[in-house]
C-alpha cells in the first residue's frame, strides 16, 4: 500500500514542538543558519507545488493514486512547515495548516474505499467460486460506498479554495512571515536570530521519538484499534521528520527511514483490514440487505471472521518489529546518539548548506 518512498528527497517533517524544561543542546553554538532554514522552506514549496499539482486529477474522480498522492503531500507539508515553525505560531499559519489537514481529511473515506477496492480485487482474483458471490457482494457494496463519499468530498472540498491556499502559503514562506512576525512581536527593528538549526531538529527529534515511543509502548498494554491507529499515524510523523534529517545527509537516517517504512507498511496493511472489517460489518447492519440476502450475509460474515484471523496476524507482526526487536534498538540508539551529542551528529548539516 505504501508507494510514498519515491518522493523521499522531497520529504517533510514530523511534530516539532519542543519539549518542555531545558535545551537538550544549549552548550551548541549557533551558527548563522540563514542557508538551511532557507533550504527547508525550499522543502516546503516543493511539497506545496507537489500538493498543487494533483488537484486537476482528484476532481476527476478516477485516480485512486491521485486521492493517495495528495494526501501524502498535505502530510509532508504541514510536518515540513512544523520543522520550520515551532510552537506558538501566528495566525494564519494555523488557519492554512488547518485548510490543509481539512483537503486531506475530506478525502480519506474515498482513499479508504479505493484500498478496500483494491484488496477485495485481488482476493477475487484468488479465491474459490465458494465464496466469489460473497466477495462480490463486498465489492458492490464499496462501490456504491465510494461513489457516496466522492460527492460527499468534492461538495467539502469545494469549500476550500486552493488557489487562495497556494498563493498565501507560498508568499508566507517566501517571505518568512512567521519569522518577521515574531520581530513584530518583540519590537525587533529586524527579525531576531532563529534558534541553531542544529538545536532545533534535535528538538523536533525529541519531540517526535518521545510521542512515537509512548503511542508504540501504549499499543502493548492496550491493543484496542484506535490505539494501534494512534501508533501508526505517530510512525508516519516520525517518518517524515527523518526525511527532513535525510534531505541533510545527517548519518545514519537512511536506515532508521527504511524500518520506518517497513513499520508503516505493517501497519497500514492491518489498517486496511481493520476498516475492510468495519465496512462489511455496515453492510450487514442494512436491513434490506438481511432481509433480501440471508444467504448471502452468512457467507459475507464467515469473510469477517477470516479477515479478523489476518488482523490478528499483522497485529503480532507489528509487536513483533516494535517490542525492543533488534531494528527498534538500532533507532532508539541511534535517536539518543543524536540527541546526546548534537554538535557532533549534525556535524555535516552545520558545515552545508
């Protein structure tokens, strides 16, 4: 399900807000960083122009990858614009972050419907004409359930004028309009020095392993959906926050990146069958479906029973990569080798540009 790892140079951020109490580096000189930070808004534009592009495409309704593409974007770019801007931010950063997380969840039944679609194809690619008419019946019902949401999310989606959203995101990170606004704020006849780059992604680490690690040890004690949910998103955060180290060539994120993926790609593929799940269970809830089909919905629950089985499976493999498995390690210690000794990790970010 995950195709994301195309567009890792062109990667966003995760959560940024730094941690409460002390500097994790406060003995770290700060360079003049002028050139990184202008590096990161470039990531910014990239993933902003990126999100554009796909919009022709998703209005047609056609493109499952389109829907996917876009969504992965508006990801990117609100992490990326996190990595530049910590908490508090202004104004109207927040309301354009908020038209942006509103594009992506407005589309996120459609992309859900597409992955079912996709799933419930292949199985009937694979399976016995014992259970073809079932399957089948699942199909149709997705179907209809997509072509619903479709218009329930142009009519939404209508609402958020993109144009708007482009030419007002891209003169905010043009200009830096966060950055003079804090100038404004303080009096400054020009806009004070931003915080070490170097400083600040370990901050943004800090912030993104911490909230990682407590959602993935959460799962353990409580395995209920929207817990695993809540560590599946927190792995996606994560995920793009390193793009950002990797975009530097800080050492060592091309690795911590790939188990990252192979973690997102576990859990996207039990995400899938816990919505497939919750799908078919709606299609049985319909009354006329019952009455007319009996036959049939029997066969449709023997499905959900077979789909619960493949849930618990990926569960088990999703704990089996996080509880302390040797890749968890490795990144673990890698994140404390970088949050323990920024000036000498983020050696090369200070000596680029």
């Amino acid at each position: 399900m995950d195709d994301e790892a195309r567009q890792v140079n062109d990667a966003a951020g995760g959560e940024p807000s730094p941690p409460p109490g002390p500097s994790i580096a406060e003995d770290f000189p700060a360079p003049s960083d002028a050139a990184h930070w202008k590096k990161v808004r470039g990531l910014a534009l990239r993933q902003l122009n990126r999100f554009m592009s796909y919009e022709a495409r998703v209005l047609k309704g056609d493109n499952p990858e389109a829907i996917h593409d876009m969504r992965v974007a508006s990801r990117r770019l609100q992490q990326v614009l996190d990595v530049l801007y910590a908490k508090p931010r202004p104004q109207e950063l927040r309301r354009l972050r908020r038209q942006i997380r509103r594009c992506r969840q407005v589309l996120g039944d459609v992309r859900n419907c597409d992955v079912l679609l996709d799933l419930v194809k292949r199985s009937l690619a694979r399976k016995r004409s014992a259970r073809r008419e079932a399957w089948t019946a699942v199909q149709h019902h997705l179907l209809m359930c997509r072509s619903e949401s479709f218009l329930r999310a142009m009519r939404k989606f209508g609402k958020i004028n993109l144009a708007v959203l482009y030419v007002n995101l891209k003169e905010f990170l043009a200009y830096d309009k966060a950055h003079a606004h804090a100038a404004e704020h303080h009096h400054h006849a020009s806009p004070p020095e931003r915080p070490a780059f170097s400083n600040q992604l370990a901050h943004a680490l800090q912030s993104g392993w911490r909230a990682f690690e407590d959602q993935v040890t959460l799962s353990f004690h409580d395995s209920r959906p929207a817990v695993i949910h809540g560590a599946r998103i927190a792995t996606k955060r994560l995920r793009y926050l390193l793009e950002v180290f990797h975009a530097f060539e800080v050492a060592g994120s091309a690795e911590a990146l790939a188990w990252l993926r192979q973690l997102q790609q576990q859990l996207g593929d039990w995400h899938d069958r816990e919505v497939l799940e919750q799908m078919m269970i709606e299609m049985l809830a319909r009354p006329k479906f019952l009455r007319e089909h009996l036959l049939l919905a029997m066969e449709v629950e023997k499905l959900i029973l077979r789909n619960r089985e493949n849930k618990v499976g990926l569960e088990a493999k999703y704990f089996q990569m996080s509880r302390e498995s040797p890749d968890m390690r490795r990144v673990k210690d890698w994140v404390s080798y970088l949050l323990e000794s920024p000036s000498a990790a983020f050696a090369k970010v200070t000596a680029t540009g």
